[in-house]
C-alpha cells in the first residue's frame, strides 16, 4: 500500500477494504478516456448487468428483459482509487 500522511482512518480501510474486493461500477456514460491509464486501477473491458443497480441506464443483454449495465473497475490501493475519483470529478 502506498504511503499516506496520516493513518487511515477506520471509514477509511473499510471503504479502501470494499472497493478492493468487490470494485465498483461506473455509469456507462462515464468518458473512460478520461479515466487514469496508470498502474492501480482496472477498467473492464465489457459492462455488467445487474438488476441491482437502480439507478443505470437498462438494455436488453441476453435475456427478453432490459437489465441495468455499467463498467466494474478495481483499484489496487488508496492512492489509485484517490486519482481515479479525482479525474472523475
């Protein structure tokens, strides 16, 4: 993990903790050229759908039934994930 100025905080390591496991899913409008092409940070290559997302654009994937799509990314550590929010924003 990459050196910080300060302790993680408790928050902190549980969030760093989540997106490192199980990553989390961009909206399939997010520009991914924008995106940080660095080491730390891991964009798929083909959306996931899931019903779960409630808030996603929905197309038809494999079934008869429109599901809700987006692109997982990972992020290695803090400092990957602290860059990747920051060109998002």
């Amino acid at each position: 993990m990459a050196a910080h100025e300060h302790p993680l905080t408790d928050l902190e390591q549980r969030l760093l903790a989540i997106a490192h496991e199980r990553g989390f899913i961009l909206p399939p409008e997010t520009d991914l050229s924008r995106l940080p092409a660095e080491a730390g940070s891991r964009i798929a290559d083909a959306p996931k759908h899931s019903d779960g997302m409630r808030h996603f654009p929905k197309k038809v994937n494999k079934g008869e039934r429109p599901s809700t799509y987006g692109y997982p990314i990972t992020c290695a550590d803090l400092t990957a994930f602290g860059r990747l929010l920051a060109s998002l924003t």
